[in-house]
C-alpha cells in the first residue's frame, strides 16, 4: 500500500468542469486493460481487475472511461461489480465501436444499434442514467445527423446526461456541435504523438474536455531514452510519470486516463499528478512531436 501522501496526489492536478454539472480530477483511469489481451475477453484475474479498479478511488481517481466494446461489454461488467453504485465517481461510457475479434474493430452508427448499445449499457452497469456517453467512432456509412439525433434522443429521454465524441477532427466537432452539445471529445495525445493538437487548442479555448488516451503511447515512453529519460532520471521519478506530468501542463482541459493491469503502476501513475516540471524539461518535451 502506499502512504498518505500517495492518496491525495491526484488531486494535485486540480479539476475540470465536464459540462455544467460534473467536476472530477483531472487524471483519470482507462478502463480498457481490464480485459484480457488485444482488449477481448475477460481477465486472467477478475479479483485482481476488481481490486485494481478500488485502489484507483482510494487514491482519488474519480472519472473512469470504459466502453461496451471493450471485452466486448467485460470492462463495464467489472466495473458495477467493483463500484456500483459508483459514490460519486464517474463512469462514462462509449458505444458504436464493434469489436469481430481480438485486435479488430469495425464502427456501427446505425441508431437502431446505438439505442441498444446505450441500452445494454444501462444495463451492465446498474444505473438509470450514463452521465457522459461518449460515441465512439463516427461511422462513415451512417449520416451522422441519424448518429447524433438518435443520441441526443437518449438524452431526452432521460438515458444520457451528457454527450462526448471520440477520434475525431476539429472539423468534425463543430459540424456535431450544430446538432448536440458536445462537453467532452476523447483523442491519442501524449508527449511524442501531438496529432490532435489542433483539437486540444479548440477545445483549450472553448472549455471542452480533453480526454487523452494512450497517454504513455501504450508504455512505449516508459522505456523511451533521450529527454524524457534525462528529465526523470533529474528529478528521480520515472519517464511515464514525467509524460503524465507533461500532458497535464498542456492545458487546464486535458483529462489523461492512463490504464494498467498492474498496482504498482497505478500508484507510480497517480504520484505523476503532484510532479511539477520546471521550464527546461517542459521546452525539452515539448520539442519531442514525432
């Protein structure tokens, strides 16, 4: 277990407003790792995936991001058997995203589908209501005024409180935003991967939240060498604490959800929160974009 000190490091990167009715912490927990490899079927340890998701809340994660397609449908499961009925944490939710087998996934935005994956959600996770339903790829053989109009029905309804996007451009935001408002958008965004900068600035400018995944390019910069090694080795802590630190001072809008299978480096993820990077490792970082 890890001290005091351990447990309150993620408040250290403040909050953000997600719409006008949520505020959680700004690094939070991706949900996909809950499955087994290649994000299909259930864990080798399902008390394991339970307990992980637990020691997240103990140490302040209060926003989760999961999705039905991941398992399919074994991380939302997990979830309502770990938190359930959730005290205040976050969980949102995607939908339109298939998942034919292990590594492979194909985007369905027919609206007869995505009630039924807002529905099936509902469902697995025990609630009247998914506070922040995100769509999780725009599918390119659906006009998405049927995509989107079929969502903001759900919310009428009272099924979906607030609405999100994921993947997507700029351009594509604000041609959704004519037909819903969207209060968060969920990209790739980390120290070495900046091709949705453009979509961070618009939404650094307009309040809308930014939830970076694969913040640590799938761990591959915690074995990275040059800056980001010179900067942890400085400041003795480790290059994916320092990538979260880094992502965190982009902007105050940015919501990072760094996933594990492991305790251990959820603990080393949540400390990342309270690291403060001086100017010369943040130029030295900043230069990274691949």
């Amino acid at each position: 277990m890890s001290s005091s000190t351990d447990d309150a490091a993620v408040a250290a990167a403040g909050t953000v407003r997600i719409g006008s009715s949520v505020t959680v912490n700004r690094l939070g927990f991706g949900a996909m790792n809950l499955t087994g490899p290649g994000v299909w079927g259930p864990p080798e340890d399902r008390q394991a995936a339970i307990d992980l998701v637990r020691r997240a809340v103990d140490l302040g994660v209060n926003f989760i991001d999961t999705a039905d397609a991941y398992g399919p449908f074994v991380s939302e499961e997990i979830l309502c058997e770990a938190l359930h009925p959730y005290g205040g944490v976050l969980v949102a939710t995607k939908g339109g995203l298939t998942r034919p087998g292990p590594g492979r996934a194909l985007p369905v935005g027919r609206p007869e589908y995505l009630r039924q994956c807002v529905e099936m959600s509902l469902r697995r996770l025990r609630v009247e209501r998914i506070e922040l339903y995100q769509l999780h790829r725009i599918d390119p053989l659906v006009p998405v005024a049927d995509q989107i109009g079929e969502l903001a029905q759900l919310q009428a309804e009272g099924k979906i409180g607030q609405l999100g996007l994921s993947a997507v451009t700029v351009e594509e935001l604000q041609h959704v935003q004519t037909m819903a408002d969207i209060v968060s958008v969920q990209n790739r965004h980390n120290v070495v991967d900046r091709g949705s900068q453009a979509l961070l600035d618009h939404c650094t400018a307009t309040g809308i939240a930014f939830i970076s995944y694969s913040p640590m390019a799938i761990g591959r910069l915690a074995e990275s060498e040059g800056p980001l090694q010179a900067t942890a080795l400085r400041l003795g802590v480790t290059p994916s604490q320092v990538a979260l630190a880094w992502l965190l001072r982009q902007s105050p809008v940015v919501v990072p959800i760094p996933g594990t299978r492991s305790v251990t480096h959820l603990e080393e993820n949540c400390r990342a929160a309270a690291i403060e990077l001086d100017e010369e490792a943040n130029a030295a970082l900043s230069a990274l974009a691949g």
